[in-house]
C-alpha cells in the first residue's frame, strides 16, 4: 500500500470541497448493497509442499455516501465477517508473521476477521453520466482471529496449541479503491467497485495484504 498515494488523494477531496460546492447541486445521499469476493494473503508465508490455502470468501457490502458537494462525499460501510484457512501437513516448520511455528500432525489454520467498518472520501469526477467513474480513501477497522484445529499439536512462539484461538490481532489502517457505477434510472444503479488495502498490527507484526471486488445496488435516498 503506498501510504503517500492515500495522503495525496485526501489532500487533493479536500481542497476541492469549496470550489466543487459552488459549481453544482449537491447530490442526494446514496446506500449500496452488494456481495464482494474477498482476497486475503496473511497466511501466504505457510506456503509449501503439500499445504493448501483457501484465501478466497464471498462477503456482504454496504455503505452510505452523504455528498458535501456534487463530487465530494463522506463514505462509510461495513464489510461482513470472513474466513480464510490453511491445511498444514504432518511434522511442518517455519515462520508466521515473524514468530516461527511447527506441527505434530496434520492440522488447519484459519483466520477469522470480524466485521470490518469503513469510514473515508468518495470523489465522483463525472456528475450524472450513464457511466460514472469515482475514487475512495479512507480507513478500515478490522480484528482478526487465528485458530488452530484439527488432531495434530501447534508449537507457535515456544508455546503448543490445539483447537484453540492461538492468535488475536486487530487494527485500523488505510484502504484505497476504484469504482464505476451504471445508472439504471434516476434513482438506481448498479456500482463495481475495487478495494486494496495492507496493514500491518503492532501485536505480533501480523500482515494482513486485503483486496476486493464487489458487485452492488446502488439508490439514491
């Protein structure tokens, strides 16, 4: 994530908040709800021979955009709960958000994030086209609990673990997206939207390397 890209964009909504105001009627309010195909890397470094990883979960997507000007609008949504998982094989070494780890035995890593909210900037460039392009930055509140199951042991931090949460990390950081939307008629479209985000937790350097892409309805209020 480059963080200098995030502060430009932000600078740049803010500055322009006076002038866009002026220049045309502001737009209603707007609520989308949509499904958004998740991705997430944090348990990529278990990669190896025989490991399988399922970093891949559908999830519901919703915000609400309250306009300040015709193109500027505070953003805030939620993104539901998701699961991602690793299946380690018997007598497997190595390093997890850099503390090392083994295994006895076969077992499943999961990591399980909680409800995540969002609250950030909507810049919409195109006002009232068929077709409208907009960018997003802001923060995203999320908390992540890591899970060991299955019949084998875990030796995690000098430390041995057996279906139980082994690791709880949680944190807020920036996330950056791109957009279109498609107007269907004057009150309703339908919105595609990217989202990227990579954080890093102060407990335990826990990396969590976020993307997404989500298919929404979009009403105006």
């Amino acid at each position: 994530m480059n963080n200098k890209l995030i502060s430009a964009l932000m600078f740049i909504f803010l500055i322009n908040i006076p002038y866009l105001s002026l220049a045309h009627e502001v737009s209603k309010p707007t609520f989308t709800i949509g499904a958004m195909q998740i991705n997430d890397n944090a348990l990529d470094v278990l990669i190896g021979p025989d490991v399988k990883i399922d970093n891949s979960h559908i999830v519901a997507y919703l915000t609400v955009s309250y306009y300040v000007s015709p193109s500027l609008a505070f953003e805030s949504g939620v993104i539901s709960s998701s699961e991602f998982s690793a299946s380690l094989p018997n007598n497997e070494s190595g390093a997890l958000h850099g503390k090392s780890y083994s295994t006895n035995g076969a077992l499943t890593i999961t990591a399980k994030t909680d409800t995540s909210y969002l609250f950030g900037l909507k810049y919409n460039p195109s006002i009232n086209k068929t077709i409208d392009f907009y960018g997003k930055a802001g923060l995203i509140f999320w908390a992540t609990d890591f899970i060991v199951n299955g019949s084998g042991i875990l030796t995690y931090n000098g430390s041995t673990y057996n279906s139980k949460n082994f690791l709880k990390v949680d944190g807020s950081d920036p996330y950056i997206g791109l957009g279109l939307s498609y107007k269907i008629n004057k009150n309703t479209s339908l919105a595609f939207d990217y989202l990227s985000t990579a954080a890093t937790s102060d407990q335990g350097g826990v990396a969590i390397d976020l993307s997404g892409y989500s298919l929404s309805w979009m009403r105006n209020f």
